[in-house]
C-alpha cells in the first residue's frame, strides 16, 4: 500500500497555507504534461483554488454552471484524465475579474 496517499483537501490546505505566508508553493513535475514557458506551471483543481481563495469544490460547481455569471472561470485542459490550468490563466482571470479574490459564486 502506499502511505503517500495525498488528499484533495489536504493538497488544497497546503497551498491555502504556502500563499498565504509567502513560502514557496509545493509544486511537482508530473510526466505527460507538456513544459510551459516563462516559468510557468500547471495547477490542478486544489491549485486553482487555492490561487482563487475558494474550496476546490467552488471551483467544479463553477465549471458545471459556466460561472461565475459575470466572468466565467477559465476552462481546464484535461490531461491524463485530470483537469489543470496554467498558472498565468488564472491570474490573468483574477487581475480582470476586478476583485481581489472571489469568495462565492
């Protein structure tokens, strides 16, 4: 059995906690993603919440609706049946949504 076992909740704390004290955010490299430019990186749903300030939960609902209403999230990529985001989508969305972070749909 594997002890490693990472949850989605636990996965998403720790990013919760790495942004909000400024540290390094626990990243991997994960065989089957392409490399991006410009030191950029892909996030997964824990990720993408965590970059947002929502649950990860937020973030399916958001995609199940097309929200938010005014300024729908930014598709995923499915890569090795997962969904991921580049990094930079994700801020571009934040610094034109106009808010500093959403908290609810």
């Amino acid at each position: 059995m594997n002890d490693r076992i990472v949850t989605l909740a636990a996965q998403h704390q720790a990013l919760v906690e790495a942004l909000a004290e400024a540290k390094e955010v626990p990243a991997g490299r994960l065989l089957g993603l392409p490399e991006l430019p410009d030191d950029d990186v892909w996030v997964d749903t824990a990720g993408a919440a965590a970059l947002v300030r929502v649950q990860p939960k937020t973030i399916t609902g958001w995609l199940a609706r097309s929200g938010p209403k005014k300024r729908p999230f930014p598709s995923p990529h499915r890569l090795l049946y997962r969904l991921y985001w580049r990094r930079s989508d994700i801020e571009a969305w934040l610094r034109g949504e106009g808010l500093a972070r959403p908290t609810s749909d």
